[in-house]
C-alpha cells in the first residue's frame, strides 16, 4: 500500500469512528438517564408512599459491687403519615432503676418514670399546621403519681434549608397532676409555646432541640430536651439525650425545682 493511500484512509476511518460515536453515544445517554429516572422515580414512591415509620432507642447501666444497681431506658415513636393533610405520631418512654447497699441486700426502686402522647397534625398549607395532642406521665419516685394532658396549637414553621428547621407553635391545654406524698394536686388550663429546631452538623451528625413552656394560673414547668445524634448507618445511630425541666409548683417531698437527665442511647430507625 502506498503512503498516499494510507494517509487517505485515515480521514475515512476517523470520520466513520466519529459516526459511531455520534450515533452510539445518544443510545448510551438515553439508557443513563433513563436509569436514572428509574432510581430517582423508585426513590420518590419510597418517600411518597403512606404508612408507618418509627424510631426505637434504648440504653442499659449496671454497677456490682459495694452497690449493685441496675437501670434501664427505652423510648419509641411511631409515626402514620397518610400522605394527606393529616399525620399521627404515638410516642412512649419507660425509666426503671434499682439499687442494693450490696450483693443479697434488699433491692429499693431509684426511678420509675413513664410516659405516653398521641398527637394529631393537620397541615393547613407548608408553613401552617395545627396539632391536637393527649399526654399521659408518671414519675414514681419523685413524687408524681400521673400527670394528665390534652391541648390544642397553632404552629408555623419559620425557617428551613436543606440542614436546618426551625417551627414555633402556641395554644393551650389542660392539665391534671396528682402526687404520691400528700401534695395537693393541680387541675387547671395553661397556655403553651413550644419551639422546635432540627439540623444537621455533617452527613453523620445531627442535633435536634426542643423546648416546650406550660404556663398556668398557679404553676410553671419549662422543659428543654436536646438530641445530639451520630448516625452509625443509615438506620442505626448513637444518641446523645439531654433534659432539663423546671417546676415552679413541687411535690413536698422535693427539695430542688430543676431536675435534669442526661442519657447514652442506641437509636434504631425502621
């Protein structure tokens, strides 16, 4: 073959390879984008679709020795989200401890808290939402036999990014208090506010922080709970729990009107 005719060839074989590539690559960009589509569509019906999500958490404590104690905590939150105006959340928590002088030694209660809530959201639009709520919580050892709740809010969410929410909400319930030590107990409405704020530090990290203040004629109980939480997978993580709360009316056994609880929990989401 003469020099001539190779050097002619070249240009016709690289303008048939660009054909190829010209014809192929549109078939290629048509199949990605189409699996793509398929992914993003599949992830949009997860999302979308009405049913039940909830989060369970837990931690354990053990000491043996001079003293043996042993406690335990649990909280667990479901939640039905129709994929309506309407979304149901039931939540629970359950606190339990005990402690010996030591091993054979008689064993006393040193907590035994519990709680319960159901609560209703109708969202009047993205920002607008009203809640309706029933609450129930016990805290044996402290004094408080039961402690019963309903009310009613209006909340609005204030701001919100792709890492940060943040809502406030206002309205009024009514609560009933009966103590276990002789303290006269409460029966009376208050107003509320409450305040939420959730972000998220990185990818891994995330912080959420809740205060909810109960105003009434003849008491005051301020209540701020902040989870710090390290997510371990997508559905596991470590949770740091912090709460603080402030009574102004206390059962007579009490002596200090701010208690605070600081708890180490593994977190599972389903």
């Amino acid at each position: 073959m003469s020099a001539n005719n190779v050097v002619g060839n070249v240009p016709k074989a690289l303008l048939c390879g660009f054909c190829l590539v010209s014809f192929a690559m549109p078939g290629y960009a048509l199949a990605k984008d189409k699996g793509k589509d398929k992914k993003v569509a599949a992830a949009a019906d997860e999302e979308e679709k009405p049913g039940w999500s909830g989060t369970f958490s837990f931690g354990l404590k053990s000491i043996t020795g001079n003293t043996n104690t042993g406690s335990g905590n649990a909280d667990l939150s479901l939640v039905y989200d129709p994929q309506t105006n309407w979304k149901h959340t039931i939540a629970g928590s359950a606190d339990y401890g005990e402690r010996a002088a030591g091993r054979g030694r008689k064993k006393t209660e040193m907590q035994n808290a519990s709680t319960a809530t159901y609560k209703a959201e109708y969202a009047l639009n993205p920002r607008d939402t009203l809640i309706g709520y029933v609450g129930y919580e016990s805290d044996k050892i402290a004094g408080l036999d039961s402690e019963y709740s309903a009310g009613a809010a209006y909340s609005r969410k204030l701001f919100q990014n792709k890492r940060n929410k943040l809502s406030a909400s206002l309205g009024a319930a009514y609560i009933s208090r009966d103590y276990n030590d002789g303290t006269d107990g409460l029966d009376e409405t208050a107003g509320r506010f409450a305040v939420d704020y959730k972000g998220k530090i990185t990818d891994s990290i995330s912080i959420s922080e809740r205060i909810v203040v109960l105003a009434g004629s003849s008491f005051t109980t301020s209540r701020a709970k902040t989870d710090l939480k390290y997510a371990i997978t997508d559905k596991v993580g470590v949770v740091l729990k912090h709460e603080v709360t402030h009574n102004t009316y206390i059962p007579l056994s009490a002596i200090d009107k701010t208690d605070s609880t600081t708890k180490l929990n593994l977190e599972i989401d389903f």
